[in-house]
C-alpha cells in the first residue's frame, strides 16, 4: 500500500474513531442521565472514560497495529449489536402486547365506551370512564364546584384499563368505590386504603383484591383511589371513616410512585388541609353533587388517554432501544428511567418525615375504629424485572419499613412472597409494566392471609 493510501487509510480509520468517541460519550450520558451515581456505576463510567482515552490516543498514533485494532474494535461492536437484535427480535420485554397475544382487544376505551352506550341493553347507560381528582381539580376550581370528589360515580360502572387484551368493567357502590358489595355500617373483616392496587384496576371485577377476599368469605371493602398516594388516601380514610366498621385496615403502598405522588400532594394546598384533625368536605352526605359535577366534567373536559409510548419503558420505538442496547442494559441492570431516579434521589427523605406524619394519623384513626392496622409493601414492576428483590436500599424500602417499625405497624411484605418464585415478573400482564394480572392479585390475598394468620 503506497503512502497516499495510507494516508485515506488512517484518515478514514480516524473518522471511525471520532464516531466510537462519539457514542461512548453519547451511551455513558444516557446511563448518567438515568442512573443514580453509585459506587458500582462508577465502575462501569470509568471504563468509559479508559475506552474514550483509547481511542484519542489511537487517532494520535499511525503505528500499524491501529488498523489491527480498530477491526477488531468493530468486530466486538458488531458481535455486541447483534446480539442486542436477536434479544429484541426473540425476546418479549419490549414487544407490544398487541404482537404477543392474536386476540388483544385493540379497542381504544372512547371506542368501547361507545359501543357499549349505543348498544340496547339499558344497563350499558350507566358505564363512565374512571376519573381522578388531580384530572379535574383544576377544572373545578374553575367552575366554582363546593366538593373536591375522590372516588366516582355512585352505583355505576366503570370501564378500567386494558392490560391483559380485555377492558374490565368495575362495579361502584353508593360512595363512587370500586366495590361489588355495599357492607357500610356493619361490622366488616378488612378496609383496603391505597391506590389504584386497592381499587383492583385492569382485571375483572371478580379478580381483584376486595372480591377474593369476599369470595372466601371475608367481609371487605375497598377504598382504593387509582392515583392517588399516601395524603390522599389519607383524606379519603378521614372523609368516609363514619361508615366503616373495620377489623383490619391494610394501608397499600406501591414503591411504584407513592413517593412521587406524595409529594405532588404536599403542594397541593386543598389536600394539605386533611392533615389538619378538624378539616373534612363531609362527602358521605354530598354523593349526588358529586355524581353531578363528575357527570359535567367527563361530558365537557374528559380526555381519553391511552398508554404513553413515551414515557413507558417496554414501548419505546424498536429502533430507538435497540440504538440504545436496552435488551443488554436491562440484563446487566443499567437501564433506568427518570422515574426510578426521582425514586432514589436523596432529598425524598425529607418526603419519608412528612410520611411519618401521615402514618400518625391512620393510627389515630383506626384506634378511633377500634382497628388493627397492618402496612403492605407492593414492589414495582422495575425491581421484579432487574432482579432486585431482595436489594432494601432500593426506593428507599429499608427507610419505610424502619418508619413502619418505629411506628409499631405491622408489616405485610409482598417482595417476601415474589422472592420464593421461580418466575416472579408472571404476575404481570404478559410480563410488561403494570398493574398485577389475575395471578399477582390471587397470590398478593393468600400472601395478606398467611402473614396475619401468623402474627
């Protein structure tokens, strides 16, 4: 090879490199960007910091191994992106759901909504969408509404989320909850209080958490409020506590996002008034207001939302991932979003002082009702799926169980029950992010039974 060949040679060789430095830096911002700096993520970025020296020093140099090298560089590259494809393309972590089961309803819910309103059987008028009070506080506001609802439309129905290929309809009783049986004012075996796992949301009625209990003949009710967290669930407990009647109360807690939730409500200014003892809008005797307002806001705001591509891990764009190494980031537990990071993120302590305070006031109510209170632990979908059962530090779990044992609640740990199966990430809807299927429920009840059969 003559020298001016050479020389394209290594101009062409150094532009490759320019490339390699360029995704080095481009892959360590998105691991940066994502992750929390750890001391076993330091690790891993100064191996990138080692690999960009690398290469700036091979563009310096015109020593004849440089060419070897760079093949072999490209090699690996390859060898590494190919196996990225075959996860992708064999693998069922990022695949919609739509491609995995030929039978997915594909139906958007203003479809189903419709279908089932214009059909002829009478009881199909009485179906809504589901509601949350952050979707129409604002507008309320606006509308000079008295009453600030948290549950729905009293004794109706409600379409809930497809998940499974199937759009479940709840039943809702006289207070707007997602309860089949109306046991208000009667002695009751179990209060469930927490968010959108309360309230049984994405399988059928019959599959959810309140109905199993009351299939196996224990008396229970539900307040489960889809969205809210740990203050807002606390409202709704002080709100309804008139008419329950409870043995237990079970405070449901999703690591999920009731950190995140709570402290959108901290800055919430109405919600921040149910911390005060005396404060109540006295919704148990406003349920035809709220059926009102609820009515006219679906009728004039309601936005009919479908799953976010964006901002859900298992639906990005293929060719985004893939660009990404998703499916090899995922194996080795270096993929994350800016969720988890808000999750992990060292200021949520002062939110775990505030969550102290909450806990102080579910006591005081359930000793006003003569109750024994239990805290159940609901691991996310991201801990299930990196394999982290059993890593406490994660979400701030050991903090929030120290708080519970301070506290003198008991804990009822579902991670307990996922570390003892082979395959734990079955408990969700073809194994994607999400609310539990029919498995996860059927097991979180018998989990929720043995541990207080055993106290």
């Amino acid at each position: 090879m003559n020298r001016k060949s050479r020389k394209y040679l290594n101009i062409f060789v150094n532009l490759i490199l320019l490339f390699l430095i360029f995704h080095t830096v481009l892959f360590s911002y998105i691991l940066i960007k994502n992750v929390d700096v750890n001391k076993s993520n330091l690790i891993y970025f100064s191996i990138f910091i080692i690999i960009i020296i690398f290469y700036i020093y091979l563009i310096l140099t015109k020593n004849s191994i440089k060419f070897n090298l760079i093949l072999t560089i490209l090699i690996i590259y390859s060898s590494v992106y190919f196996f990225e494809i075959y996860l992708d393309t064999y693998g069922t972590t990022f695949k919609n759901k739509k491609e995995l089961d030929k039978n997915f309803d594909t139906r958007s819910k203003f479809q189903v909504l419709s279908e089932l309103q214009n059909d002829d059987d009478d009881n199909n008028n009485n179906i809504f969408p589901g509601t949350y009070f952050f979707d129409f506080f604002n507008k309320f506001q606006s509308l000079n509404y008295s009453v600030y609802p948290f549950a729905g439309i009293s004794n109706s129905k409600t379409i809930s989320c497809n998940e499974s290929g199937y759009w479940p309809i709840i039943s809702r009783d006289k207070y707007g909850f997602s309860n089949s049986h109306n046991f208000y004012n009667e002695k009751i075996d179990y209060l469930l209080v927490g968010d959108s796992f309360a309230e049984g949301w994405c399988v059928n009625e019959e599959d959810n958490l309140q109905n199993i209990f009351n299939n196996n003949n224990k008396k229970t009710l539900s307040f489960g409020v889809s969205g809210s967290g740990p203050l807002l669930q606390l409202a709704t407990l002080k709100e309804y506590k008139k008419v329950i009647q409870p043995k237990v109360i079970i405070m449901m807690y999703y690591e999920g996002n009731d950190l995140k939730n709570l402290d959108d409500e901290l800055n919430h200014v109405f919600l921040k008034k149910y911390l005060n003892d005396d404060f109540s809008q006295g919704l148990i005797y406003k349920q035809k207001e709220i059926d009102y307002n609820i009515l006219d806001f679906i009728k004039k705001y309601y936005i009919y939302s479908e799953n976010n591509v964006d901002t859900d891990l298992t639906y990005t764009n293929r060719y985004y991932r893939i660009a990404k190494l998703s499916n090899i980031r995922l194996l080795l537990n270096l993929i994350s979003s800016s969720d988890i990071k808000f999750k992990n993120q060292k200021s949520n302590t002062k939110l775990l002082l505030k969550y102290e305070d909450i806990i102080d006031k579910f006591k005081e109510i359930a000793n006003e009702l003569n109750s024994e209170l239990y805290f159940l632990y609901i691991p996310d979908w991201t801990r299930v799926k990196q394999r982290k059962l059993y890593d406490d530090k994660l979400n701030f779990k050991i903090n929030i169980i120290e708080i519970m044992n301070k506290k003198n609640v008991k804990i009822i740990d579902f991670t307990n029950k996922l570390k003892k199966l082979d395959k734990p990430i079955e408990i969700f809807p073809f194994a994607k992010h999400g609310h539990f299927n029919e498995v996860g429920y059927s097991l979180l009840y018998e989990h929720i039974i043995d541990t207080i059969n055993n106290n």
